[in-house]
C-alpha cells in the first residue's frame, strides 16, 4: 500500500512543479538554518570532558583585605594566590589536585635553519594528565617527585612535535623554550578539549598549548605568564620574580573528588582554610569560598557566546516561518484536489487511505527538504569556519546531527502536512462529484 | 474604487485556514524581521564606531624579542629610531596598545592619594612625543610630552609617571567643573600624575566595555619583549612602508617574530578584523530577512493563486453581473490587506514581545519604534506585491465562466 501512495504521492509532486519546489526549498532552508546554528551551539556548549566533568573540582578563596572593586556579583577572585593555592594542593585533601597557569614563550628550534617562534605554554604538576584524561602518545607525564625537584623536564604536544621533529617519538630529546634546555619526558595524542574549561584567561574556545612544564620548573626558569594577575593591598610596587609571595591572585587549581558524597567535606575544609586564614589577619573579608565543577564554571562564566544563543533563536524563528509556509502551500495543493478525492473517496477508499496518501506526500517533500537542508548545512557550517571566532574551527556536522537533521526535516513536515491532509479528506465525495 | 469589505470578511470566513496561515505567517515575519533589522542596524552602527583616531596612512607593528636580555630598552629604542628613518614614514612610536587591538592594560584612577574604592576605570596607553602625531588625535587643552619626560617602567609594575594626557571623556567625570588641566590623578597608590593635557577622544582597546572613552596617555617606555608600533605614513606611501618595514626591522636586528598574519597590518586591517563577528552577524540577518521575506511573499502567491483557481466560477458570475476588472482586482488587493493587516497587528505584539525577551535574556536594548512601523509597511507593501499577480489573473477571469457547470 505504501508503495502506491508513494507513487501516487510523486505523481501529483510532479504535476505541480513550482509548489513542490516551493514546499522543498522552504523546508530545506529552514531546516539548514536551524542545524547550522544547533551545530555551533552544540559545539560550544558541549562538555569539554564528559567522563570526568562531574568530578572535578574548581575551588575559590576570598584572600583580600579589603574590596577594591575589581570584582563585583559578592564573588571571590577567578584565581588563587600561589600561597593558597599551594597550602590547598599540599593538604591532599582531593584524589588528585594541580595549580597551573598558562605562560608563553619562544621555542629555539635546534635546526638553525628554522626561524624561532612562540608557543602556548602550561606551567602544571604532574596530577594534571591523569586528571584531565591527557592521551600521551610517546613517553609519560612527570611525577610528583620530578614537580618536587623541579626537573628541567617537558611534555610537548602532538603539533610541536611535529614541527620540530616531523612527528618522531622525540622523548629523551631536549627543547629550547625561553632559553632553557629541557628534556622531552613525553608526547602527546591531539587533544583539545572545548571549551578551554581549566583555564578561561586567553579565549574560551583557545587550543590547547604546546609545552607543558613543572610549575616549579617554569619559575626556576622564569617563564613569561600568559594569564592575568590581580594584586591587592598595601604591596606596592610586585615584582614578577616575587610573585609566590605578592598578594596576587594568577594561579589556578583545579581538584578532582571521586566520591560524591566527599564534595561537601572539601568545601568545609575551604572554609575551614579560610577562617583560619582570617584569624591570623592573613584575609580580612568575610569567608567566601566556591567550589564549582566543571559545567558549573564554565556556566558561571558564560562561555558560550550570546551570539550563538541569539543565532540559533533566529533559525527556529525561521523554521518556524518556513513551516507555517509549507502548512499553507499544502493546504492549498491537497485542497486543490478535492474533485480526485472525491471520485477516490466515491470508489471506496476509506478517509484514512486517503489521509495516508497525503501525508505520505508531505512526508517525501520533508525528505526532499531534509536532504537539501543537508547541503544547506554544510554549506553553512562552511561559512562558519572562515569566521574569525576561536570556535569557527570546530564547526562541523557529525553522524548525530546529520541524522537529527534528516529526522527533523520528516517529522517536521509530516506535522506540517497533519492539517491540510485532514481538512482535504474532510471532502463529501457526492458533494465533490456533483460539481463536476 | 469602493471598498467592498464585509463581503470580503464573509468570504474569508469560509477559508479560515488559509486565512489564519498567512496572517500568521506575516506575523511572524514581521516579528523576526522588525528585531533582526534592528540587530543589523546596531551592529552596523558598531562596525562604524570612531576611534578618535585619523585611521587612513596608519600601520601597526606587532613584535616579540626572542632572547632575555636584562632590559629591551636599547633594542626598542633602536627600533624606533629604525622606523622613522623609514622613507615616506612622516612618526612613529612604540607602545602596549591602542584602539581596536582587544588587548591592553587598565586601571583604575583615583583623585585621592591613598582611596581605593570607587576609582574610575581607565586603559593606559604608553606613549612618547610623537603619540599624537602618529594617531591623528588633537589636545583640547594644554602640551604635549617633551621627550625627556618619557620615563622606563619595568615590567608588570603599575606605572606613574608625573605627567598624563587623558580623554575629554575622564576629564569630564572626574571635574565636572572643567577644570581638568593641572590637576593631580593617582594611577597607582601614593604617586600622584599630573594632567598636562586633554584629548577630544579616543577609545579602549577593547570592544566592549563600559567606558570606551576612558584612556590615559602615559609617558612610558614599558620594558617588555612584546610591543606594538604605530607609524604614521605620509599620503601615498603607505603601500611602500608596508613593504619597507619588516625589511627594515630585520636588517636592524633578526632576533625577533613579526608574526606572519597579525605582524604588520594597515589600521584598516586592525578595524576589520576588531569588528569581524559584528560584520558576520549584520550579514547573516540580513539574509535570513531577505530569505524569509521571499519566502512570505512565495506563500502569499501560492495561496492566492489557489483561491483564485478556487473562485473562478463566483468571479464570472460577479463580472457577469456587471462587475468590471477594476472590482475584481480590488478585491482581491482588499483581501489580502485586510488579512495582512490582522497579521501585522498580530506580529507588533509579537516584535515588542519578541523585543522585551531578548531585553531580558540578551540584554540587548529595545527595538525602536521606527523599525516596527518600517517593517509593518513594508510587509504591507511586500502582501499587496505578492497578491497582484493572482489578482491580475483573477480579473481577467471572462463573464462566460459563470455559464460553465
């Protein structure tokens, strides 16, 4: 039966060309408008880090003597002092715990032919990899013993590697970065997690850097910060050699608690830190601590860009203008065809045959629509990329969304074609015949 | 030309479905577009926003030292003196930022030495004597630097130096009586700077923030590996400076990174690229508007056209009876404005309602009135566009169809 609606169906599409055209075009449109913009929300929305998201960990401290404005909303600073954020990491309290901080600096290749270029730097400890699920592809991360005795050690990533070794284990090799030697431990697989969730200083949807270094290591050989830096208080004039001491928030520490339930034990332990801080003098506001994870942090600081929001609204607008058009074009085709229901209804063809034929029809054209929306998508996503955003890069339809696309082009004209089919099969056959 | 409009309303309750879809369907159209022109149009007006500065015959240069030398002073001040000596270059001067780069430093002011609270914001550009030639920027009030009150400051310690030019805009906050000149700021807590003049504008480096006005002109030679110069061509020979500078700076010196994209860039360049997104935007709901109002008036054709064909027979009979052409075609445009009319009282409603949403969730102002009664029109004018092809048709219909089964 199905086969003959279709035919049935393609039939009547073919005799009125424009219309169907009409029909297909619209829905296509709307449909590749709507999937380009969820696309790019999709990207820039996504967990950075599914598996371990929910375990870890952002903690903040209140550390100032007084308020001086720069931070509003009764929040505490985005960063840690290098003292809190050590005496918390110390403590051990969490499974894993790692301060960092981004940093940059020149890379001297050993082949002088190769002119010297800057690279994106962390500056971390060796919890950092397993916590964060960082592939390494040759060699191993560092220990906690190497952060100790600040090895002058490295792990650079899939890209540098390439370029200064043509993608060859390179571990036991040395890299000149910021005018210190230091011997490659490990390389990494590609790895980019977006958004850029540990560290949201540079660009949310920022790649991932290229030479990950011991923090200790990093101020040994003074590597430059890339990151900001708020002071407080009565320090004055603090120098950046002396930043472990300077009232100065530019670390971050991020921890990860397997057990949900040890959640709120690490927060009363922040407070607990904190009161104490307070009544040695060392902080002076009241205790304010947070710890977020990691779709709360990066909520919190509304990494995904309104534009988008205000994109993908547009396109559902559309859509739904696109399908109210359709709703309309089809009712004036079915209705058009009331004399070829009435003589199908007069030979027999019950109200729900005819009413499948014609959804059947408005089912082809969301095919139809559902596979130009396809192309129109691509076509839009390929705009996408040559925008100069972070996230333009990462905007690409995968199996999911094209399959979402094609689906919501069928429903959504199905739907669509709900209303005019019932009204056409509405019809009295005598009524209908006798007019003819 | 009467209009016949309570048989057209009679007439219409017969199709109330088409009737509700492109009602509906203006409706929406007029929604989305009313507030999507409006988005347009301030994304426009971003795009275009002045600097203060004279942008044409300028040119930015973006540079990194590699090696840790104890001071860059020496290399930046040869590097300086590299560019002005540059033909067809007319200044030049090295700094941490200027307007539309997105990055720089700032700060807040206070008119008390040791107050914390309540500073004014501030971004703080560093400069030399040859700033305000090279940007194009005029003082209200007061002098320029002298050379020799160009001071060092190293690296990322607040600077203060005695002497400061700022905006109209600080000057205007800070004394509102307009007595700026003279008076004593502090950028940093305990060391005072005094203002030696006033600049009518100039703007941020960022693009968003709450005071794009307020900067400060310090007399810095800030010691850092990474530094921005700004030269100044003279007309016409911007094309060979361009050319002329990295050669220049390499010969002088190999041990640094012009990046190969963001190294060297006209002002132009810098302005486009600030305002990229902006300009992508303004694009993309231009088109969504073109494309959706195309797709209204496909409908509002489809639909009349199919009444028509509907309504042949009553046609010939109303012309059989005497009705001309005219009466016809009047109908048909009367029908369609009447119905384009619920839809664009509809579709205010749901612009402001659509308006007062994105107020709340996109802190985005509120549509203005102009562009809803532009879009009203237009969509108006778009209906009766739409329908006159159909319309046409319907009048041509001849008086013999009423004799026809």
């Amino acid at each position: 039966m199905f086969g003959y609606y279709l035919e049935l169906a393609l039939r009547s599409l073919k005799r009125s060309k424009a219309l169907t055209a009409l029909m297909v075009l619209a829905v296509a449109m709307g449909i590749g408008a709507c999937m380009t913009t969820l696309t790019v929300l999709y990207v820039v929305s996504g967990d950075p880090i599914p598996a371990q998201s929910s375990r870890l960990f952002y903690p903040q401290l209140e550390p100032r003597d007084e308020d001086n404005g720069f931070y509003d909303r009764g929040e505490p600073p985005l960063q840690l002092s290098w003292r809190d954020a050590m005496a918390l990491a110390n403590a051990k309290r969490a499974d894993r715990q790692a301060v960092m901080t981004g940093g940059m600096g020149p890379v001297q290749p050993a082949n002088s032919a190769q002119d010297p270029f800057f690279v994106h730097a962390r500056y971390t400890m060796a919890d950092f990899f397993p916590m964060f699920d960082v592939p390494v592809k040759y060699g191993h991360a560092w220990s906690a013993a190497e952060d100790q005795s600040r090895e002058r050690i490295a792990v650079i990533s899939a890209t540098l590697n390439d370029k200064l070794f043509h993608g060859e284990d390179s571990t036991g090799r040395t890299v000149r970065y910021n005018g210190a030697d230091l011997r490659i431990v490990g390389v990494l697989d590609p790895w980019r997690p977006h958004p850029h969730f540990y560290d949201l200083n540079y660009d949310s949807y920022a790649e991932s850097e290229d030479i990950y270094i011991p923090l200790g290591t990093a101020r040994d050989i003074r590597g430059q910060r890339a990151g900001s830096r708020d002071c407080w208080g009565k320090g004055g004039k603090v120098e950046e050699d002396s930043l472990e001491t300077a009232n100065c928030t530019w670390v971050q520490l991020w921890v990860e608690i397997d057990d949900p339930v040890k959640v709120a034990g690490y927060k009363a332990f922040l407070t607990h830190y904190s009161d104490e801080q307070r009544a040695t003098g060392q902080f002076r506001l009241p205790t304010n601590v947070r710890l977020r994870n990691v779709n709360e942090w990066l909520d919190f600081n509304q990494v995904v860009p309104k534009d988008v929001h205000i994109q993908v609204w547009l396109a559902l607008g559309f859509f739904v203008v696109c399908l109210v058009n359709t709703v309309g074009l089809m009712l004036a085709k079915f209705m058009r065809r009331s004399a070829e229901v009435g003589v199908r209804r007069a030979l027999g063809a019950s109200r729900g045959a005819v009413f499948a034929q014609l959804v059947t029809e408005a089912g082809i054209v969301g095919v139809a629509g559902g596979l130009g929306g396809v192309v129109l998508a691509l076509f839009g996503l390929w705009m996408v990329r040559k925008q100069p955003d972070a996230y333009a890069s990462l905007a690409h339809l995968d199996l999911t969304m094209l399959a979402a696309t094609i689906a919501m082009a069928i429903v959504a004209t199905v739907v669509a074609g709900l209303l005019p089919a019932w009204r056409a099969c509405q019809v009295t056959p005598a009524l209908q015949l006798k007019t003819q | 030309m009467n209009l016949q409009i309570k048989p057209i309303l009679t007439a219409l309750r017969r199709h109330k479905s088409g009737t509700i879809l492109i009602a509906l369907q203006i409706a929406l159209t007029l929604a989305i577009v009313c507030n999507a022109l409006f988005i347009v149009h301030q994304r426009v007006e971003r795009v275009h926003r002045p600097t203060g500065l004279d942008e044409t015959n300028l040119i930015t240069v973006q540079n990194r030292y590699v090696g840790k030398p104890d001071t860059f002073i020496p290399l930046m001040k040869t590097d300086v003196a590299t560019l002005r000596n540059i033909p067809g270059v007319e200044s030049a001067y090295v700094t941490n930022a200027f307007p539309l780069r997105r990055g720089g430093w700032s700060t807040g002011i206070q008119t008390e030495p040791d107050k914390t609270k309540d500073s004014l914001p501030s971004a703080l550009y560093f400069v030399d004597e040859q700033a305000l030639a090279t940007l194009g920027v005029k003082l209200l009030a007061g002098r320029n630097f002298n050379p020799s009150e160009v001071v060092t400051v190293g690296p990322q310690t607040t600077p203060a130096p005695a002497q400061v030019i700022i905006t109209k805009a600080i000057a205007d906050k800070l004394f509102p009586k307009g007595d700026a000149l003279g008076k004593t700021l502090y950028y940093a807590k305990g060391k005072p700077s005094t203002v030696i003049g006033i600049v009518a504008k100039l703007t941020v480096p960022w693009i968003d923030f709450d005071h794009m006005d307020n900067v400060t002109l310090m007399p810095v030679r800030f010691d850092s590996g990474y530094q921005q110069f700004l030269v100044r061509t003279k007309p016409g020979q911007q094309d060979n400076v361009f050319k002329a500078i990295p050669k220049a700076l390499y010969a002088s010196n190999r041990m640094r990174v012009l990046p190969e994209k963001t190294g060297i860039r006209t002002f132009e360049t810098i302005r486009a690229a600030a305002y990229e997104a902006d300009r992508g935007m303004a694009i993309l709901m231009t088109v969504v508007c073109a494309v959706l109002l195309t797709i209204t008036a496909a409908g509002i054709v489809g639909l009349s056209s199919f009444w028509v064909g509907q309504r042949r027979k009553q046609i010939g009979v109303r012309r059989a009876l005497g009705a001309r052409r005219s009466d016809i075609l009047g109908y048909f445009l009367t029908e369609n404005f009447l119905i384009a009319l619920g839809g664009v009282i509809v579709g205010t409603m749901l612009a402001l309602g659509l308006s007062q949403w994105m107020l709340k969730y996109f802190e985005m102002p509120r549509v203005s009135f102009t562009y809803v009664a532009v879009g009203v029109l237009l969509l108006l004018v778009l209906g009766q566009l739409a329908v006159f092809a159909p319309a046409l048709r319907a009048s041509k219909v001849s008086p013999v169809e009423a004799t026809r089964a």
